[in-house]
C-alpha cells in the first residue's frame, strides 16, 4: 500500500529537538514514496536507473530527493565519478531502511510466490568457480521455470555485504567462511580436495600425511 498524502514542507520537523541535536523528522510527514526512491537510489545510484527500476522519470526522482534532502537535513547524495555517492548519513540509514521496507512488503504479501508468473528483477553477485559450476544450471531451471524473471549477473564483490544491506544485490554465491547473522545463508554444494599424482612416483608407493605433501611440487 503506496501512502500519497503529502504535508507541507514546514512541518516536516519536530520542533521540540533539544537544541544543539539534529532534529529528527516528524513521521507523519514522510511519504512511503519517498523512502522507495531513497531505496532505489541506494541500490542503482544513478536517478536514470531509480526511475527506471520505480516507473518515475528522472524529474521525479530528483524531486523526491530535493524532499528527502529538506527532511533529513542531509545532502544524502552526492555526485561522483560513477554515480552518486551516498552520505554517512545515507549509509547508516540504508541498510536499517532497505530490512524495513521488505518486511513491509512481507506484511502485506498473501504469502505465496509463483515462479511462473513472476516478473520480478533477481541480482546475483557469483564468483569465477561458481559461475563455471552452478550459473548455467541456475540460468537453465530459470528459463523452464520463471521465464518471465529477469537475471542480473555480476561479479563476485568484496563489498557483497553492503550490497546485500542496500538492495544492490538479492544473492550472492561464492565460498564464505563467515556470514554475519542478519543474513539467510543456503548450501549449494559440498565439495573436497583431491590431490592427484602419476601412478609411479615415489610418493604414491605409501601413505603420504601433510607434512610429505608440502615436501612436494605441486599444482593446485
């Protein structure tokens, strides 16, 4: 459900801040529509691209933006060489505001997906070894399946966390030793290493521990 009322612009703050602490926005005058494009411009940072992931033009997402700028008290973006740059305080708001907003979206959903129909925008950060071994797998059960889904494929990143927080990423495949709690984590595959050597070299004629395998030349 898309709130539309909008407040005048002067009464966006709560005037009873203690002076000297920035003052925090009154809630009743912050419009859903403007923290959707918040969200967006998180996830593409571009306005083009917010728009066009929202259905609104460039116009209208710089305006929603001009607004979010007067509410928070904050340039929020910033122009950059690739796009647009958030603040400090876009980033501490961003991933809090991103959680929120899907749960919103989970409150109002009847709870069930149907891959056949869906139309729905999936970005995937895989990398080199998953990509050789699970991509076309994942690409061909999507094309029977939810043939109407769009794939968005990129690189495995190092920042996949922060992309994850702000929307930029959906999912990302790659071997993690640790995964912070705030995120669901699945197991693709198992896999173990196998060294391999020619049938009559010395070191095959008994068993080898670690220590004699590190002894060796060997290629991984």
């Amino acid at each position: 459900m898309i709130n539309r009322h909008r407040m005048d612009e002067a009464r966006a703050f709560d005037t009873t801040a203690v002076p000297g602490v920035m003052k925090a926005p009154n809630f009743a005058a912050l419009d859903l529509n403007l923290l959707r494009v918040f969200d967006a411009l998180m996830a593409e940072r571009s306005a083009t691209r917010a728009g066009s992931r929202l259905g609104l033009s460039q116009s209208a997402v710089s305006h929603a933006l001009g607004r979010l700028r007067d509410l928070l008290s904050d340039e929020l973006f910033l122009k950059g060489p690739d796009g647009m740059v958030p603040t400090a305080r876009a980033r501490a708001i961003g991933p809090r505001l991103h959680a929120a907003l899907l749960e919103l979206q989970s409150i109002f959903a009847d709870g069930r997906f149907d891959p056949a129909r869906s139309d729905a925008r999936l970005s995937l950060s895989v990398d080199p070894y998953a990509r050789s071994i699970l991509l076309p797998r994942i690409v061909a059960r999507c094309r029977t399946e939810a043939p109407a889904m769009e794939l968005r494929i990129r690189p495995g990143v190092a920042g996949a966390a922060e992309a994850l927080d702000t929307g930029q990423l959906d999912v990302s495949i790659s071997r993690y030793r640790r995964v912070p709690e705030r995120f669901g984590v699945h197991e693709l595959m198992t896999e173990r290493h196998v060294w391999a050597l020619r049938r009559d070299h010395p070191a095959a004629q008994g068993p080898l521990d670690l220590e004699g395998l590190a002894a060796l030349p060997h290629l991984v």
